[in-house]
C-alpha cells in the first residue's frame, strides 16, 4: 500500500509529468462572414486532379465570405477566469502566437502553460479564415510583402541594413531577435488586403460576442480592432493587452469612458525613439491611453527599454526573450485580478 | 495514509480527468518553399491603418513562397508508434480534421484521444501556408467554389438538389452530412489554384523528410499527394490512410513495388454507384491499390455501405457518424501493428 502510495506520488512530481498540460479539447470554428452573389462571368473548364474527368466551373453564384477562423485549447482546469483570445498583426496569421522562427515555443504554448484557455485566430482574409475573389467582393487587390521589407519596419535593423544575402544584413547591434531565421519568418507571410478593415471588424466583434467574456492580447495591426471590438463591446471584455499596437481610436471620435472599465496594458520593444514611424504611431496609442485614464480607467504601459530590457524588436514574442517579456505580461494579469 | 491514497486513486479515474488529454507541446512550422524575385512592377502608396502614415510599396523584390504550414500537438504519452499526419483536400484547410461545420469535435481530437501525436497541415498555397502573386508566381489564377457546388459534388444530395434557400435543398434521404450546417461548411473554403500540383507534391515531401517516419491519413485531392509522397520515401512512411482520394499514380508510370512494405487502407462513403464522376475516380484508386497487392503490398478497402453504413458523404469525417468511422480506421492501424 505504501509502495503504491510512493509510485503515485513519484509519478505526481516527475519533471516530465510538471511540464506536460492537462486538455479537455482542441477544436476550432469559423465566425461571421455573409453570403455575396457574383454574376455574368463566363463558365470555364478545368481539370482538378491529374486522372480526373475534366468540370466545367461557373464562377458566379453563392459565396460565404469575410468569416474569420478561430483555433481553440481548453484547458482541463484554466487558472485564469476568462479565455484569451490572441489576434495577430497584418500580413500574418494566427501562426504569430504558435511557434518562433527559430522553432522555440510561442506564446501561445506559454499562456496555456500558465492557465489560460486560448484562443488564436486568423483575421478575416488571412490565413485559414479563406479569402474572397477581387474585385467583385474586396475592394482593391493584395498587398504582398517582400523578405526584406520587415527588415526595417519590425525594427530588426536599419531599414537599409537589409540584403538578400544574410551574411549581408545589418541588424541592431543588441538585436534580440532570432535574426539567423529571417528567413523561416518569412514563410509566415500572408497576403493581405488594406481596404477591408471594416469586415475584420465586423468579424472580429462577431468573435466577441461568441467567445467572450474574455482577455483580448493583440498585436500590431491588431491593436486598432481589439481597442475597437472593447469599445463595441465593454461588457465582453475584461482586459486588453496591445503588444506594439500599430493603431488606436482617436480620442476626438471614441468615447473612452466606454472602455474605463477595462485594464489596459500597451507592450513597446526597443528603438522606438528615432524610428519616426514608429514615434508617431506610439503617439496615436498613448493619445488614447490618456483618454482612458482621464476617464477614471487603468491604461498601463510596458515600456521594455526603460525595464532594462534592451533589443527587442516588433516581433518581440518571437525574440529571444520572448518567455522573458511574456512572464511580466502574465504578471500584470495576475495583478489585475485575472487569474483564480 | 489510506485517506491520501483513495484520494489520488479516486482522482485518476473521475470521468472529467479521463476524458482529459495530457499534451506535452503544440506548435507550428512551416517547411519547404523557396525564394522568387519578381521584377519590373510599378510602385505604390499605401496607408495600411488608419492613422498611419502612407507607406510607399515597391511591389518587386524577394519573396518566400511556396512553403507549407503545419501544427502539432505531441501528446504527453503517446501510444502510437509514430505521428499521425492529416492532409486535407482541395478548397479546404486542416480545418478538415479540427472540428465538424455542427461544432463536434474533429478526428484531430478523435484520434489525439486515441494516442497518436497528430500533425494537421495547411496544403502549400491554402490557409496558414500564404500565396503567391500570379500570374508571375503561380500560373494561372484562383478558383473559388460556390456555395453550392459541393453539394453534388460532395454526394450531400443530387447537384439539382441544391438551392439557396435552406429549406428547397434535397439532400440523400439517409444522408449523414449535418445538413443545417452547411453554410458553416461553405465558411471553410479557401480559394486554390489548379496549376500548383508540382509545389504542394514538393512541400509535402519536404514535410515527410522532416516530420516522419509517420503514418499519413489524407482526404480527396490529398490522396495522390500522399500517395506519390509514399513512393518518395517509402522508408519514411509506416501507412497510408486514404479517405475517398480523388486521384491515385497510374501504375503503367509509378512503381508499386516501392511501398509495398506500407500497409494502405482506402475508405470509401455513400452514393458512389450511379455517380461516374465518383465511379470513375474510384477505379483509379483501385487500379493503384491492385498494383500495390500484385507486388506483395497491403491495399485494404473500407467500403462503408458494404458494412452497412449507410447514408455517409465525401466529407465523412463531418458526418453524423464521424466517430464510428474513425474507431474503424482505428482498430485498423491497430490491427497492422501501428499502435504500441
């Protein structure tokens, strides 16, 4: 009896037993979207599969459009009180929070670790939420984004530090990111629109109301539509966390004493000062913020520099120190009172 | 003492905690592509979020393209031998396997429960794996599946049952496709070109170099992938689940004598006698899994009305009975020594 006791015991406190994670399910959904109608485009002939029957395709018809997929991990028992919901910044997906380049864990794997049941999604458009044909249905036609052109956007190095030879490219001297994988992180590129932020709204609001109460943690070009999908739903959301947020509401059209109920928590890397881009869209952020807390609401800031922590680039849950910057996030989270 | 140990034994088998998953990491990568230039485009300004300022795009450059995403989910103690990979079909995402349009949960899940690490996959050009600009990269152009073309297509009912209307749409009389949910399913699509065969065959043998030995599960246009990726490396790969593969190598070109050591199993639903375009697909498949026998192989049949299982469509892992299908694929893998 004692001998069972002690192998039960034992196998409670193995190291390989602590790390693994207890799931009740994985499973995803799509959410929002409509259904358009194309007309009077000519019928075509195509052959699918080599050894297939050649199918004549009419083009026009019934389309489901602008929804938005949804990847979840329930947790067997979640520490923190609501979901997370992860949203990503433009010309990515959902792949933003799953994996570094250079193949350590995201941070997705490191808030399960930590309690939350997660949810990572792909804006509409991107990813596997699908895309719809242009320009009957998207204004406009996609953006693609070349290796080299986040070189000096997602402040890895001087934008003219880039070159296609690695052995070539020029990064900040104490740049944390995984700079030998530059190129993996291109992989995660995805086409992207710029003229439908009002159906990434919409589809992302629909989530809200599906998925929340909840956390909404966001990134980049993500920033404007959590800040938005909490002003359009303040009794859904129970914090907001804007890594590199790239927009915000303008306090002169948005009324924040909406959202002063809810924490916020704005995450900056390094370089900012200098980088004019960056500097002005920070502006835009802390303009907000300030609307916030002049409502009486809680808008923190992470300001990694002035923590001493130096090097880190936009992509900063990709750098790597990326466990580093997420602990103090999951610290402000149990601060707020978001963890049982 | 005894009070501890009823406690830690009690726990070990309350029904919640047995329907837990103990997972050790998940995670993503993408594996193969490469680098194109592209040359000679105009540029252009582009404000990418509101409030920020114009950028100007160069259009030319170097793009990664033609890689593949895939995500894992490694159990804690996984039963079977090796990883279980799930390659989806055409228009569709890995999304195939994560759940059903009716909210169930997915074979990812069915078969994560049953003990195999599982890797679901994006194919090149779809979902998480981003596109390319064409014509100057894929040849050709997309094609977007209406809302409707898979009803026949997908034996949910006969093609002149389909109709906008919800409550006009005929389907099968024993059909098990969960009917109501069908504009649900329409929200999985993605466009796919018709031209990219080479790259996704070469994505997935990248994936197979890198992620197996494995077994390989695939659904419709992923069948001749799988198979072709088998006789690639057939050292890499343990079996071949194909559920209703739309295509398979034609044995006067390939030889079967090359994966005869790999046990293949073929599932095949409802409605397929009177359908020629099914019919006709069929004998493909069946003139490869005989060329496979007459070498020495094992190319076994799951023919579900010949169980008497009726009523399932092309989309079986959807249906009704999603879960009595995938336990007969199960006991198979067990039946051919996959399990431990």
């Amino acid at each position: 009896m004692r001998l069972l006791l002690a192998a039960a015991l034992a196998a409670m406190t193995l190291p390989a037993a602590a790390q693994t994670i207890a799931i009740r399910e994985i499973g995803s959904f799509h959410v929002g979207g409509r259904i358009a109608t194309i007309e009077g485009l000519p019928t075509r002939e195509i052959t699918f599969t080599a050894g297939a029957p050649p199918f004549r395709i009419n083009p026009n018809g019934d389309f489901q459009v602008e929804q938005m997929y949804v990847q979840y991990v329930k947790l067997a028992e979640p520490r923190a009180r609501v979901p997370l919901l992860m949203w990503h910044g433009g010309g990515l997906t959902g792949v933003t929070w799953e994996t570094t380049p250079d193949g350590r864990p995201g941070w997705q794997m490191f808030f399960l670790r930590q309690g939350h049941d997660v949810y990572v999604g792909d804006a509409m458009e991107r990813g596997r939420s699908g895309w719809a044909r242009f320009p009957e249905i998207f204004a406009g036609e996609p953006v693609f984004r070349t290796l080299g052109e986040g070189w000096g956007l997602f402040r890895i190095g001087p934008a003219d530090g880039w070159n296609t030879e690695p052995a070539q490219r020029r990064a900040f001297a104490d740049s944390k990111f995984p700079l030998a994988a530059w190129n993996q992180f291109g992989k995660q590129s995805v086409p992207r629109w710029v003229t439908t932020d009002a159906q990434i709204q919409r589809a992302y609001d629909a989530l809200v109301q599906q998925a929340c109460p909840c956390v909404i943690m966001m990134h980049s070009q993500g920033g404007n539509f959590a800040f938005t999908a909490a002003l359009n739903a303040p009794d859904k959301v129970r914090a907001i966390i804007a890594i590199e947020p790239s927009g915000a509401p303008d306090p002169a059209r948005a009324e924040a004493t909406r959202v002063k109920g809810i924490p916020h928590l704005v995450v900056w890397g390094d370089y900012i000062e200098g980088n004019p881009f960056w500097a002005r869209l920070r502006t835009n952020v802390e303009r907000w913020q300030g609307a916030i807390r002049e409502a009486g609401g809680v808008a923190d800031t992470l300001d990694l520099p002035a923590r001493g922590i130096r090097g880190n680039s936009h992509m900063l849950m990709m750098d790597t120190n990326s466990d580093q910057v997420a602990a103090l996030v999951q610290e402000w989270m149990a601060a707020k009172g978001l963890m049982r």
